[in-house]
C-alpha cells in the first residue's frame, strides 16, 4: 500500500465518512465539552490503516447543538481527537429516524416497504426523502470544506447513498469506496423501494463498493442489472463504460481485546462467581439488541420446544438472555418487548420452579467486563437472527472461549454463517423444531467435537480480525483505479478486413495467436447439446495452409489441457500453448513446460473435492482438471439451478480450500474456474513468444501480430501486450520455469533482444469475439467472420505488392468507418445479454 505523497513526503489522509462519529459528546460548560472514544466497530477495523494514513472521522456527533459558542467549541474539542462534526440540526429526525430507520433499514432487512401514514402529512415518504438528500448535502459541504487534493474518502452505511454522487459531481477525481454494514436484499424486494433507481446510480459512483458476504454482494449486482439494466461482472458493475468494482470483506473484531480481558482479575472473579452461581447447569447464553431482526422470540421458542422434549435437561440447563434495549419510542418495538416478556413468563411458568428459573432474561445493556464474563462461563451460544449484516457477537463469544471451547448455535441468516459456518451448528431460526434439535446437539457434543469445531472458528477470527478488514479494504480502494484513469471500455471498432489482409500480404514474418474454444470450434447447433469439443470443419483445411507457409506462425492459446488440444491439433504443423500458457508445444509434438518458479498448487486436490461434490448434485454439470487449473462448467444444466449452485460452491471454496491460497477465482457466462495466481493469456505470451523465437531460430522480427479469441476479461491482457508502449518492457523480462514430468521444461535464457517485434507500421490487430466490453481494438459478432478472415489470410497472394497510395488508403478506412454500424453492433450485444444473461465468455 503506498500511503506517503513523494512530492512532499507526507502521509496521505484518509476521511471516514459515517453518519455518526465514534465518540460520546457531553456538554459539561458554555463553551467545553467532554469527549470519549467509543472503542470498537470502525476504530478497531482502521488501526491498521492509522498507521499508514492521516486518518480523520466526519460525522453527526451524536447531540443536537444550535447555538454558535457550544459548536465552535464541540468542533475544536473533536479536531484534537481527529473528528469533524456534521451538524444536522433541522434534518435530523426526518432523516435519521424517518428515512434511514424507518424506510431504508426495513427494506434492507428483508422486511418490506413499511406503510406510509397518511394522517401525518408533515412525515411523508417525499419529506422524509428530501430530508435525506439535504442531510446528505450538509456531509458534502463539511467535506468539501476539509478536502486536500489526493484524499482517499471511505463512506459507510446506508445513511449516506447520496454522498458519492454529490462528491463527485464536486471533483470526479475523488477515490471514493462505500461498504455497506447491513444486508442488501433480494431485487425482489429492493424495487419496491421509491427513488430506487436514482439511490442505485448515486452508489455506483464510487470507485469500491464493499458488503459483508457474497449473497449480499450478489443481490446489489443483480438488483443493478434488473433495475438499471447494467452489465454485472464477476468484478463489479459496468455501467456506460465505468467499471464500479464490487467486492466482500467480512468484517471481524479486534480479538486480543477480548483475550486480554479475559485475564483481567476482575473478570476472573466475575466469572468465578458466575460459575457458582450456575453451578451443576449448562448455561446458554443470547446476546442481542431488543430488535425485530434479531429473533428472540424464535429463540425462546425453540427453548421451549427443547425443555418440552427433553425432561431430564430442565433442571440442568438455563437460557441467559441479554436484550439491550433500543428505540424504546416506537410502538413495533414496545410490542417486541412485551412479547419476549410474554414468552419468557410463559416458559419460566412451565418449567420453572421457585428456586429454578430456565431463562434469565435482562432488558439491559452491561458492562464490557461482565459480558467478556459471560461469554466465558457459557457453555452454548445461542443467535437466531433472522437478517443480520454480519452478527459480531458470535465473534465474541469464540474469542473469549479458548478455555472452555464452547459450541456456537448460528442462524444461517446471519452474515457470520458464511465466515464461521465451518465450525458452528447452523439453524434456520423459523424451524422451531431444528432449533430444538441444535441445542440438544450442542449439548450433548463431545468434547473432541468441540475442541476441533473451536479450532477452526478460533482460527478465523484470529486472523480475520476487524483490523484486517479495514487494510483490505483500504488496500482494495487504494490500488482501484479512479475515474480519471479508470479503464474505459468504449465500444470497439469494426475489423477492417481489407487491411488487415493487406498489411497480412506485405509482411515477412507474421505470428497468428487463436483461441480456442468459441473461436476455432464448431460450432454448437443448441443450448442443449453436450459440450463436445471439435475443430470447426471449414477450417481443417485453412489452418493446413497458414501453418505451411514458412512466414508464418499459428499460435493456439487455449485454457484447455493437453490431451484435449492434442486430440483436436495433432495431424496440424501449429503451436499449442495449454493451460493458458503453462505447457507449450512445438510443430514437431514436443510439450514443453512453461511454469513460473514456485508456484503453489497445494489447493488442487480440495478444490477438486469441492467440484466434485458440486458435479453430482447438479445434473449435466462437468469440470474439468489440469495441472494449474480446475474448471466446473454448468453450460448444459438448467441456467438458474447451476447459478446458485455456483454461489453455494464458491463459499465452500472461500471457506475452505482456497481460504489462505494464491489463486484467481473466475467466474464465467456458465462456469467458475480456479486457476493459479497470475495465469492469463497477456503472463504467459511473452515466455512463449521467447521461445518461440529460440526454437525457430528467427532472425527475421515479427512484423505482423493477428490476435483473436473469445476470452475471459482477466485474460484480455494480452490484447495490450502487443502495444509498442507495453512490449518493450514485458519481453526484458527473463524468463524462468521449472521441470515436469514431461521431462522436458523451457530453459532459463538471456534477456531477448528488444528487436524481437517490428510493429511500428501499425500491423498489429487485435479483435474480440462478440464482446460488448473488450481491450481489443476490435471486434466481430461471431466466430464466422474469424474462420472467413482466415480464409482470405490463407489464400492472400504475398508476392503482389500494393501500392503506397492503397496503402493510406486503407489505413484511413478506420477513421472513415469507426462507427460505421455501431449501432447493429449494439443491438447484437443486446439482445445476446437478453438471450444469455451474463455477457462475460468462457474460454476453455
């Protein structure tokens, strides 16, 4: 991460934008005030980046101040502990109350668009949408007022949607990320939300957008695809060429906070006497807000249902319950409150006694010291959320049970599932009867099953700490690129046929680089038919011709293993490059190996057990294996079956054989593959451009480059790597791999020479196959025009010279043709996302 501006030897500031500062704010005088940090939550997660960056917090200080003395003095209070304050006066309550709390927050939840109370015409869905964008407005001026040109802004939570629009419509060269702290729902229930569309594009203007999982991550790009029909990528949201990166970072705790405390005397007493005072019982233990999304009800159902059905554990069991109050004013919450106090009378009724009550119940917040207490002695953890961004408590619990190892109880409709799932007993927390059955469980679980599950879930909060989360991110946004030098992908041009077979005829020395499949093979007559993979039959003879010729040189770049392009290529004097570049052979039928140096493939096998298990549960679902690369196609499976089975399998990767390895991780129109770290097509070319020309002996440089293929965008690369401004530098790279079982690997050579490549003369073509969004210069609807192109290529008469004249003529066919029929081109991408649904291809 490069945090220090070199002009001027100063670290770079960071602005965290919030709706409230971390500090509590008491006016103790006219013109004084006392401030305390409030530990956790963002603090915890931006001590990493502290370090690194001239941190600064913006933000509603959490009191209503109007007069001028008390806000000049709060604002010079605050600035010594690096705080701004937004003072939101008038707004406050409309906003915060109204269209935050009452208006986004359910919607986000999953709980629907609340009614709007057509009594009160000074509250109105419209009042409480204009109170938001001027609240809004007030952060903008207080940034503005703030902001220092290089400035990294980090904007968080639902209360500011409108604040990257208006940041940069100020200065469109602002980094800006945004992470969301909630869930974000389904599109279903997302476009029920009024001013949708316009809350979705202000969001899209910053440079990352964050979530805590993917489900919710996948649920915001596909509520942009449907709502404003934008294209969703595996990397983010493109919109009118602007790419807004999406990513997940899981937020964590700060663990040694709770491990220290844990060792404190006075914890200790505390936990002794709470050992005492539990003594020959199990304790299980809830820790959550008084909230409709948390499910305590659900939870002391389930309780009971147990206690019901287990009659020798009611007097050997006793459900602790904190439940800390919020919102005491609004009437949904005063009705939870005297629900769960119903429910906890009831059960304690049933099978309490005078001396036993089975639930302790507290309407309270407690001390920090206490809690890390509780969370020691107990022996279960209960949370039965039913929509929670991410729930940290578990996280708290786990940390503060090195001792104990006790069994964590988990909603899978909390955020945390997905990160701790593999050590936790997870419950749908609306089955009363599998709530029941998971106490039980973890009850009665043995203590080597405790330990190991401890293990694992102590091990990821461990090193996932909230500190980790903030340098992710803060690292993520730093190295996105922002607006000004973001990579535009305008609509490519149309291939000028005749020069290219022209500049084709005149060159000496060519080099044709082809993909594979969706380029070479034939073509599928079906959606249904099974993927059998065959060279397209009007070009057997084509590709005989071109690589006959001794000036030229055809290149198959494929992802495909060896087997596969040997059975498809065998009988052709061509150039076979598999596993994007990993294995090279040459026109005799030598593979050669083509591996970077130290390249960890420990991760093969327990991805390849994940695809595998994913394979038999989704019918004509396939992968395929090679020695750096898994792919798991579900090309032929129904399409919206295989899409969530793609998104249940990369959690079981992410959870487990990839957590901690250097892989990529693409997904395609119909597949994820797995692949190692820096395995593209743009890596690969140079080490086998090199080799190339070690093996030909060339003396003659490379004068004319054709490159065409259907490839995925991470392979797009090398598209550029043909630039003159690019190629310089890539191919002085030296070259090193390491030897295979094939027994035969590409040597470690001297630096080439950087005449290698002569393409000064603008002999260099790059075109994409039926991409909306490509690197390549240009493009054509479909492999036919490829296969027809190759066709005149073969039979382009190379004695016949041209003249100059013609020659300029051609190269103006460009500016007079760029955007001939870019319109036809437009409605074929359309209506292929139509027919498709994802836009991004697969090469394999």
């Amino acid at each position: 991460m490069v945090s220090y501006d070199e002009s001027c030897s100063k670290r770079q500031r960071l602005l965290v934008v919030a709706n409230r500062l971390p500090v509590s704010a008491k006016r103790t005088g006219e013109n004084s005030w006392s401030l305390e940090m409030s530990p956790g939550g963002l603090v915890s997660g931006l001590l990493g980046v502290a370090a690194e960056f001239e941190t600064k917090w913006v933000g509603w200080p959490g009191v209503d101040v109007y007069d001028v003395v008390g806000k000049n003095a709060l604002s010079k209070s605050l600035a010594d502990m690096k705080c701004i304050p937004v003072f939101l006066e008038e707004v406050f309550d409309q906003y915060y109350n109204g269209y935050c709390n009452g208006i986004l927050w359910p919607i986000l939840h999953h709980m629907g668009l609340p009614q709007e109370d057509h009594k009160d015409t000074n509250k109105t869905y419209q009042t409480q949408y204009d109170a938001y964008k001027k609240a809004n407005r007030k952060f903008l001026d207080v940034i503005i007022e703030n902001y220092e040109e290089g400035d990294l802004v980090w904007i968080h939570d639902y209360h500011l949607l409108f604040l990257p629009q208006y940041l940069k419509e100020y200065n469109n060269k602002i980094k800006i990320g945004w992470f969301l702290h909630s869930p974000f729902p389904s599109s279903e229930v997302f476009k029920t939300l009024p001013s949708r569309s316009e809350l979705l594009r202000s969001v899209l203007t910053a440079d990352l957008l964050g979530f805590h999982t993917y489900d919710f991550a996948s649920h915001f790009v596909r509520t942009c695809t449907r709502i404003l029909g934008v294209e969703g990528t595996h990397e983010g949201i493109v919109d009118h060429g602007k790419v807004t990166r999406v990513a997940v970072f899981p937020i964590g705790i700060d663990p040694n906070r709770f491990l220290k405390a844990c060792e404190l005397p006075e914890v200790r007493q505390q936990m002794t006497e709470l050992k005492q005072r539990f003594a020959g019982k199990k304790v299980i233990l809830g820790v959550d807000r008084l909230d409709m999304i948390k499910g305590i009800p659900q939870k002391f159902l389930g309780f009971e249902k147990f206690l019901q059905e287990n009659m020798d554990w009611r007097d050997k069991v006793v459900l602790v319950q904190i439940a800390v109050p919020t919102r005491n004013n609004v009437p949904e919450y005063q009705k939870l409150k005297s629900q769960v106090h119903g429910l906890a009378g009831r059960i304690n009724g049933r099978f309490g006694s005078v001396s036993s009550l089975p639930i302790h119940h507290l309407d309270c917040s407690v001390d920090f010291n206490f809690l890390c207490a509780l969370y020691a002695i107990a022996d279960v953890m209960l949370v039965t959320s039913l929509r929670d961004g991410m729930n940290l408590v578990s996280y708290e619990f786990i940390a503060c049970q090195e001792a104990k190892k006790g069994v964590l109880v988990l909603s899978e409709f909390a955020g945390a599932a997905q990160s701790l799932g593999a050590g936790a007993i997870l419950v749908n927390p609306w089955d009363v009867t599998e709530v029941s059955s998971a106490i039980k469980e973890a009850l009665n679980m043995s203590a080597e099953e405790r330990d190991e599950r401890h293990r694992l879930n102590f091990q990821y909060v461990k090193t996932h700490s909230a500190k980790k989360w903030g340098d992710d991110f803060i690292s993520e946004l730093h190295d996105t690129f922002s607006e000004s030098d973001m990579k535009i992908k305008k609509i490519p041009l149309e291939l000028p046929q005749q020069d290219v077979i022209q500049r084709y005829s005149k060159s000496n020395n060519r080099l044709i680089i082809l993909g594979f499949f969706g380029t070479l093979t034939e073509p599928m007559k079906n959606q249904n038919e099974e993927l059998d993979l065959k060279l397209n039959p009007e070009l057997k003879r084509t590709l005989k011709a071109l690589c006959s010729d001794p000036k030229t040189t055809v290149l198959v770049l494929s992802r495909s293993g060896k087997n596969i392009l040997d059975k498809i290529f065998g009988e052709y004097n061509i150039w076979l490059a598999a596993e994007n570049g990993m294995f090279l052979r040459d026109t005799i039928g030598e593979w050669v190996t083509n591996i970077p140096e130290n390249m960890d493939l420990d991760w093969v096998d327990g991805t390849k057990n994940v695809f595998k298990y994913f394979t038999a549960r989704t019918p004509r679902s396939f992968f395929e294996a090679s020695e750096t690369s898994l792919v798991w196609n579900y090309e032929n499976a129904d399409v919206e079956f295989g899409r969530a089975q793609a998104r249940d399998l990369l959690q079981y990767l992410w959870a487990g054989p990839i957590s901690n390895a250097s892989v990529d991780v693409v997904r395609g129109n119909h597949s994820v593959e797995v692949h190692a770290v820096g395995e593209t097509k743009g890596v690969a070319v140079g080490r086998i451009l090199e080799e190339i020309v070690r093996k030909k002996s060339m003396t003659t440089p490379v004068d004319y480059v054709f490159c065409s293929g259907y490839f995925l965008e991470k392979d797009e690369d090398i598209y550029t790597f043909f630039k003159p401004e690019v190629v310089s530098s890539k191919l002085s790279h030296e070259t090193r791999s390491k030897s295979s079982t094939s027994n035969h690997s590409i040597k470690k050579k001297k630096h080439l020479s950087l005449n290698v490549l002569d393409l000064e003369k603008g002999n260099y073509f790059s075109v994409a196959i039926g991409q909306a969004h490509t690197k390549a210069r240009y493009v054509v609807d479909s492999s036919h025009d490829v296969v027809d192109l190759l066709h005149k290529l073969a039979v382009a008469d190379t004695t016949t010279a041209t003249t100059s004249d013609s020659l300029s003529e051609t190269e103006d066919y460009q500016t007079r043709n760029a955007n001939a029929d870019w319109k036809p081109w437009i409605n074929y991408v359309k209506i292929r996302e139509l027919a498709v649904g994802d836009t991004e291809p697969v090469d394999i």
